[in-house]
C-alpha cells in the first residue's frame, strides 16, 4: 500500500493553511488540501521525515516537531493508500507557495469555511473526525 503525508499547520487560531492543487494524476484535481504528498520509498518507515520533506518543498516552512494526529486508509482514485496526518507549529512569516506549477493558490480558512470550498478527501476525513 502506497503511503502519503498531510501537514496541518494553524497560522491563525482556528484557522489553518489549506493549498489549491491542480494535479493530473489523481481524480482529485482543483481541490483544496493540506500541504503534503507521497512518502518516498526510502521515508517509509519515517512518515514524519517525508512530512517535513513536503512541508519544505511546498510551503518554504519548517515545523517544530510533527505530532501525529491520525493514522488511516484513504482511498484516492481506485487505489488505497494509508495516510499520516500530522500538526507542525511553524513561523508562518516565511511562508510562500513553492510548486507553482501544482499549487495554484493558498487559503487560511476555518473549519466552517473549508466545508463551503471543494477540499480533498484528506481534509474531509480530519474535519468528520473532529481532528481540528
């Protein structure tokens, strides 16, 4: 089972960073998600290391430890994959979107306010949660 990483960030209180992807190898294109991506085969048995490798990659941040908040499967475009989802405190002053050509636009929104925008199956399952 392929693995992948998601990084929740609150810049605000109550409010977290959340990034628009346009990507063409997942049915899962224009939606919003939380910064993070596949777990190399080398990362494999260290998610935490492939968090802070996305995080860097996306975002230009570095967390301040990443705590795991949830650990499951996730099924994206026919194939399940198994998901770590961690919280990073970070300093958001050098914050500035990296992959421009996958990472269309950013957002700081409430939970309120990412359940009106088209947000990921990865966001959905930590706000059905109630992980944030």
């Amino acid at each position: 089972m392929r693995k992948f990483v998601r990084i929740i960030i609150e810049p605000e209180p109550q409010k977290y960073l959340i990034l628009r992807e346009i990507r063409n190898d997942f049915t899962e294109r224009d939606n919003y998600n939380f910064p993070g991506g596949k777990v190399e085969p080398e990362e494999v048995r260290k998610p935490h290391v492939a968090a802070a490798r996305e995080l860097r990659e996306e975002t230009n941040l570095t967390g301040n430890g990443m705590v795991l908040i949830y650990k499951g499967p996730l099924e994206f475009s026919g194939e399940m994959w198994m998901g770590y989802w961690y919280k990073t405190s970070v300093d958001f002053s050098k914050f500035k979107v990296q992959e421009k050509d996958k990472c269309v636009e950013s957002a700081i929104l409430s939970v309120a306010e990412m359940r009106k925008e088209n947000i990921s199956s990865a966001i959905q399952i930590i706000l059905d949660k109630g992980f944030i």
